[in-house]
C-alpha cells in the first residue's frame, strides 16, 4: 500500500545544511508506514510539471461543463432567491421579516474555479478514472456532486491517512483549491497520471513568497493551522518553518526571539507545528511572514506588525530587513467576506440575527462566524437548509470555536432583520435532489 501526505522529506536552504524534515502533522504513517526519506525542492518540482505534458492548471472555460454546474447548483446562481436579492440591493422582504445579505458573500472565484475545472476533466476525460487528493473545496454538497460525476475523493483516515494505491497510470489526478504537497506532486509526476491542478493562484502566491524566504535563508512564519490542508502545502514547500494559528501563539513567539526562554517548553507548545530539526535558538533569526489565505486578515497583519517590531527591537531599524520579510499574499476574497459581514453588522442593533453558511471544516466560514460572535450578535452558522427544523423552530449550529450546539426557539417573532453571509466555498443555489 502507498502511503502518501504525510512523508518525510529533505529541504536544504541556500546555506544551511539540509535536514531532515517531516509535514506539520507528525502523525503515525510518518512513524509506522517508513515512507522513504527522500529529497525535494518543492519550486523544481512545480516546474516540472509542465514539462510532461501531462500538467493542466487553467480552466478550459468549456460551456458544457458550464452548464452542467448550473443544472447541478454548483456556480455562481443565475437566478432563485439569491439572484433576486443580488438585483433587489441585497434585501429581501416577506411581511415583517427583512433579510439582509452582505455585499460579498459565497463562492470566491478561486473556488468556482475549481469546481469548473474538476466538470472540465470531467468532460474532456469521460471514460478515465479520475480522482481527487482531497476534497476539492470545504463542501459537503458540492463534493456530493463530483462523486455523483465519479470522480474519486481521497479522503485521509486518522489511522491510515491517503491511500493512492487504487491510482494507475494513465489516470487523471485533480490537486484541490487549497493545493497538494510537493511530494504528492512529485509523485503524481512520477507515476505517469494526468494531473488538473486547480490550486487557486491566491494559493500558490503564498508558496511564491515561501520560496522566497527559503532562498534568503528565513525561516517561514505561518500564520494558519497546522493540520489544514493548504497549510500543510504551504509548509511542504518551506524550508524551516513554524506554524502560529493566533495571536497568543504569535506573542509567544516575539517574546522568545525577545528574550529567549525554555526551549523544551517551546518544541512542546510547537511540536506539531514546526519543520523537522527545527532550533528556536537558530532558526529564528532571520523569518518572513507567510499565510493560510483563510485567516482573518487583521489578525495576520497583527502578526506582521508584533514580528516586525520584534526584530526592530532587538536587531536596530537599520538592520530590519536582514531578518524580517513580509510579502502580501492575503487573499482578497477572504478579505472581502469579512469586509462585508463588518459592514452589515456595523450597526448590531440593526440586525436581530445572522445565518452564516459554509461548510463545517472551512476556516474561512468559521471566521466569518467568529466575527458575528464578536461582535455580540445571535450567530448561527448552518452548513445546509437541512440544519434548520422550521416546524420546531430549531437549528442544529456551529460556534466559531468547533461546537455543535442545538437552539431551540432562535427564530423570534418579528418584526425581525436577519443578516446573512456565507463563507468563499458555498454556493449560491442548491437545487439538486436530496
Ligand atoms: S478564498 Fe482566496 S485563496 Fe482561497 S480559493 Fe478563494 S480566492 Fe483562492
């Protein structure tokens, strides 16, 4: 069986001498299944990719692939009750209930992207079998509907992570949104299969900017979570590299570089989140600010500014930017999402409530989600209608922080004003059958 997603691989900066490093989750394939210590350089291997003629990471913009997504309810809507709010200023109004929708809202053109180019290999490969390295965005529903098409998601168990030993020559591979790791690249590369790569280019601007700090010898500061997926791509393509999923962590880290500390005590708090042989007391001399393109953006700009006073502070102004670089790679959708729910809700008085859609495992949902619960106002975010038990007047919800949490009675009599968002990976329209 061949194991992939979690191996260990060997990166070498332009001065160091190379280490042996694993992924950010240092689970058990990587311990047990002793998948090969091996080499990479995640920049050579993206650009061997085109090479074999085997490569594909634009859209075709193919209309039958088109059409097929808005039969299934899996583009942008072109019509239904989000269409009309769309042309109606984003309101709509049934006797004493108003509801708001926020200016930027739902799928992101990097998601819708690639959604169409997963139904255009669809098309262009009809008798191929044709899978995916992951879900191909954080949707339930719309994932439901590539599997309906045959196409194959490899989804990763706690015990025996992905298994592509089912995947042959010949066969077609999509990489996700959120991207692959440069070993799995490497090894669709190698074993001859068709790749469709729909990593969205806000994505790989980050991997750009990772590069970048490896070749100026920086250790990569990435603000994400460590076990997410795109994060994990990303630090597969870093040469050292620690993982901050906040700002508490990001303080912690200042406050080292500062004034030093345990050093048992950091690995501890960081042992899932940092390139294998990482040194607190060497490898953070010099580091450049990196992100998971979902994270709240305020809170990454935050880290910048703790990590750029940082280094003023203990290394002189003169001397900033010899040890800290910071590259903007912070994704607009995301931005705009969370731009939009502020704005709707910048009155909190004005809105009684806000539904939040997205699925359950999107970080960006849960962010837009955190907002809500920030700033006071009843949240509940609901990753399908399904959620919602109209007749009870009840609602099965998510809470920014991961709990799932039934509330009976949420829907008050009105007058009421609901606001609503969703998160950069759902759709507007869900019309297929159940
Ligand atoms: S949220 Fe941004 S980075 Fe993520 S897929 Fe959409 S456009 Fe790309």
């Amino acid at each position: 069986m061949q194991l992939l997603g979690h191996q260990q691989l060997v990166m070498g900066g332009a001065q160091r001498p190379p280490v042996v490093r694993r992924c950010a989750r240092l689970c058990v394939q990587c311990t047990v299944a002793g998948v090969e210590t091996e080499k990479i350089d995640g920049r050579t291997i993206r650009r061997s990719l085109n090479q074999t003629g085997r490569y594909t990471r634009q859209p075709s913009n193919n209309t039958e692939s088109q059409q097929l997504m808005d039969t299934h309810g899996v583009g942008y809507s072109s019509s239904g009750l989000v269409a009309q709010m769309r042309e109606n200023g984003n309101v709509w109004q049934q006797g004493e209930v108003t509801v708001k929708l926020a200016k930027a809202y739902g799928y992101c053109w990097g998601v819708e992207r690639a959604v169409r180019m997963a139904y255009e290999a669809r098309n262009s490969f009809p008798d191929r079998n044709m899978f995916i390295t992951n879900e191909i965005i954080h949707n339930p529903e719309v994932n439901e509907r590539l599997r309906e098409l045959d196409i194959n998601i490899v989804e990763e168990t706690e015990n025996k992570g992905k298994d592509y030993s089912n995947i042959q020559k010949g066969d077609v591979v999509i990489f996700p949104a959120f991207g692959a790791t440069a070993q799995e690249m490497k090894y669709f590369r190698d074993k001859g299969v068709q790749m469709v790569d729909t990593t969205c280019p806000w994505v790989a601007k980050v991997w750009n900017s990772v590069d970048t700090y490896t070749k100026k010898n920086s250790t990569s500061v990435i603000h994400g979570k460590y076990s997410h997926e795109e994060t994990v791509a990303t630090a597969s393509f870093a040469s050292d590299y620690i993982i901050v999923k906040d700002l508490k962590e990001a303080q912690y880290l200042c406050d080292y570089i500062m004034f030093g500390g345990s050093k048992e005590e950091f690995m501890a708090k960081f042992k899932n989140a940092v390139s294998a042989g990482f040194d607190p007391e060497t490898m953070l001399v010099k580091v450049g600010l990196a992100n998971q393109t979902t994270m709240l953006k305020g809170e990454t700009e935050q880290i910048g500014k703790m990590l750029e006073q940082t280094m003023m502070r203990k290394y002189g102004p003169d001397k900033l930017q010899e040890h800290f670089i910071v590259m903007d790679t912070i994704c607009d959708a995301t931005q705009e999402r969370q731009d939009a729910l502020y704005d709707i809700t910048a009155d909190p008085k004005a809105i009684d409530l806000m539904i939040v859609v997205g699925g359950f495992n999107s970080s960006n949902t849960s962010h837009l989600q955190e907002i809500a619960e920030h700033k006071g106002i009843p949240s509940y975010w609901v990753d399908s209608a399904a959620r919602i038990d109209v007749a009870g007047n009840k609602v099965l919800h998510k809470l920014a922080y991961g709990e799932l949490k039934e509330t009976s009675g949420w829907l008050p009599a009105g007058p009421l004003t609901i606001g609503v968002t969703s998160g950069a990976s759902t759709p507007d329209t869900r019309r297929w059958r159940r």
